[in-house]
C-alpha cells in the first residue's frame, strides 16, 4: 500500500475544506457587513480564538500571530486564499488603521498606539493583514436597506418632529430666550440628538458673526431632512484640526492660487480681509486633492471635491450634490475662531448614493411648489397688468 499517496490526498483533502472555509467566511461577511476583514476571517474559520483577539486589540498580546492557533505557514495559505478570493470576486482592497483598544486620556487626549499582526512584521504581511475587501455594490444595498428600515419605522415622525423643535428653537433664539424654557420636555433622547446636531450643523456652516450673518434655521425643511440623513449615517461627517497661518498672505504659493481663481469667482484681491486669508489657508490645507478650478464651487476635479468657505445653507448643499453629481465631498471652512475650538477646524460631508436621491428629491419638490406659486401669482395679476399687444413690438 501507497501510504505516502494516502497522506499526501488526505492533505490536498484538508487544503480544499480550509479554502471552502475561507471564500466562505469572506463571502458571508460581505454579505452581512459589506466588507470582510483578515482578522475576523481567522476568528471565523476558528483558528484564532475570539478572546485572544480581543486581547490582542487590547494589547495584552505583542503581536497577532502569537495567538493563532495554526503555524504561519498555513496562516500565509489562509491569506493568499482571501486575496484570491477578493480579486475573482472584484473586492475593493481598502487598508485599515488598526489601533489599541481601551487607551486612557493623556493631557486631554488619547494615544494612538498602532497593533502589531506579525512575529516579523514585516510592513508587506502587516499591510495583507490590515487590508479589508469591500463589496461596492453590497454596501450601497445595505446603506438602501438601512434607509428603508429607518423610515418604515418612523424617519418621517422624526424628521416632522425635527422641524418642530427647529421652530421652536429658531422662535427662541429672535426672543433671545434661554433653550428650554416654556417648553414641554420631549419625551424621547432623539430631539436632543437632533438638537446637537442642528446646533453643530449652525456653528459650521454659517460661522459668520459679521453683519448679514444666516442662520441655518431659516430654512426648517431642509435643515430637518439634514439633520436625519447624519443621524442616520447617509451622511458621513468628518473634521479636521489644522494650524491657521495668520501670515499666509506671506506664501507665495498660496497667493498664486488665489490670485488665479479670483477672476472666476466673486473673490476680491488686495481686501486683507479675514476671509482672505481663510480662503488661502482652505486652498493650503487642499492641496493635495489636486489643482482647483471654479464651477459655481471651488472644484477640484482629480478627487471630486468640492471647497466652501464662510457660509453655506442646507438647501444649497442639497443643490450642490444634485447639479454636480461629479462631486463626491463638499469641504466647509467655517471662520476659524470658534469658542470651545481649541485649534481651527474645518469639516467634511460625504452622501451615500440614498442621501444624494433624498436631497435631489428635496430640490424637486421646492422647484415645483416654488413654480406652483408663481403660476399662481402670474394669474392673479392678470386682471391688474393689461396684456401688452405683440404687436406693438
């Protein structure tokens, strides 16, 4: 008897089951989440304990590897099977900062201590392990799903609610009375999610205390239907610490840019005006998105971004993702100097395909009840405006 064939078949045997574990566990995730990541491949296909992973993010363990309980060589197998796999099925590689769990504030701040995966590690194996694989079209299905699911269970309650405390707030704050007083207590801790948001939403986007300063409440419709698509995670808010440069008028390059967008937009040169100088940090910070043009919006083609500076309403970010659907993120530079902001902060919106269909929606409806309204006066001036005979012309 061949017992050299036997072994070497039952091992081929073992390989094709490991493989089936694997495109298995990645497919499945996909499928639940959108995206399947390394670490959670090894958990499910059972050679790395949940708890060991666990003690591993939260550094209790120098490296990954060390608590898997397979050698590295069948480790390397199981990874090239899940780049395999990734690549037959058109996964997105996208890499993965993975940072220790359960670090303490330092000076008002937490540390960010990367995780070690290899015993070698090597950056090429650290970088496979902290790669994740997303499924494009999954994740637009779940985010769909999950909009759906919201509003069956009562998104359109929450946004009327919404409205009725932008009103209630907007009404305040002209009396110049104290948030809260004279009014019912809500009963539920989404108002008051809503409120922060609104009030966030207040501080980035019409940062001017100047005169002729907007408000985001003046338009309670599309303020509401923003304030839910955040709360919902239709749209992925981001900020960003940056040193302002009081002396960037002294930066040639910087001045450059500026001077050659000017033309195109209503930007004055020469002002030495403080939004100026925001402008030119703005264009300082973005640089690395590519070279900017002007189409109605600071643009910067090479990303699909899109740069404002000072003040933006709600309505007029809806109009900006629906008449520009080139433009996958809208960047705000508010004014600087904001109380609480210990260094100047500038933000970033980014839609989900659903949110973008929700504000194109919006834009719809207010263009029809604006042309509604006009047809309506256009007739009810007819009888006080004479018709001019054509062919007087």
């Amino acid at each position: 008897m061949n017992t050299a064939g036997v072994i070497h078949m039952e091992d081929k045997v073992k390989e094709s089951e490991l493989i089936g574990k694997v495109h298995s566990a990645v497919y499945h995730q996909c499928q639940q989440r959108g995206y399947a990541a390394p670490t959670d491949v090894l958990v499910d296909i059972g050679v790395l304990p949940k708890q060991k992973y666990e003690d591993w993010r939260f550094g209790k363990v120098r490296y990954l590897e060390a608590v898997c309980t397979c050698n590295l060589k069948k480790l390397s197998f199981i990874m090239k099977q899940i780049r395999s796999y990734a690549k037959k099925t058109n996964l997105k590689p996208s890499f993965c900062y993975y940072k220790r769990w359960g670090v303490k504030k330092k000076h008002g701040h937490k540390p960010v201590i990367p995780l070690r995966f290899s015993k070698s590690g090597n950056p090429e194996i650290e970088k496979a392990y902290a790669t994740h694989y997303v499924d494009l079209g999954r994740t637009e299905q779940l985010k769909k799903e999950k909009m759906e699911k919201a509003a069956a269970a009562g998104q359109a309650e929450i946004s009327d609610g919404t409205r009725r405390y932008a009103g209630k707030y907007f009404r305040q704050q002209k009396r110049g009375v104290k948030w809260g007083e004279g009014m019912e207590k809500e009963p539920d801790k989404k108002y008051e999610t809503m409120k922060k948001i609104m009030d966030a939403l207040e501080d980035i986007l019409c940062s001017y205390q100047g005169r002729g300063h907007l408000s985001v409440y003046v338009d309670l419709d599309s303020l509401a239907v923003f304030a839910n698509l955040i709360a919902y995670g239709q749209v992925q808010v981001e900020n960003y610490r940056y040193d302002y440069d009081g002396n960037i008028r002294e930066d040639k390059e910087a001045v450059r840019i500026y001077r050659e967008l000017a033309p195109q937009t209503r930007w004055r040169v020469g002002q030495h005006t403080q939004i100026e100088a925001i402008r030119m940090n703005a264009l300082k910070q973005l640089a690395s998105l590519g070279t900017p043009t002007y189409q109605e919006q600071i643009y910067y083609a090479d990303t699909g971004s899109a740069l404002v500076c000072g003040e933006i309403l709600t309505y007029e970010i809806f109009q900006l993702f629906t008449d520009m659907p080139e433009v996958k993120k809208l960047y705000v530079f508010p004014y600087p100097f904001r109380e609480g902001w210990k260094k100047p902060l500038y933000f970033s919106f980014e839609p989900t395909e659903a949110a973008r269909e929700e504000m194109r929606k919006y834009v719809e409806k207010k263009l029809d009840e604006m042309l509604h309204i006009m047809r309506e006066k256009s007739e009810s001036l007819d009888g006080i405006i004479p018709k001019v005979n054509e062919d007087i012309f």
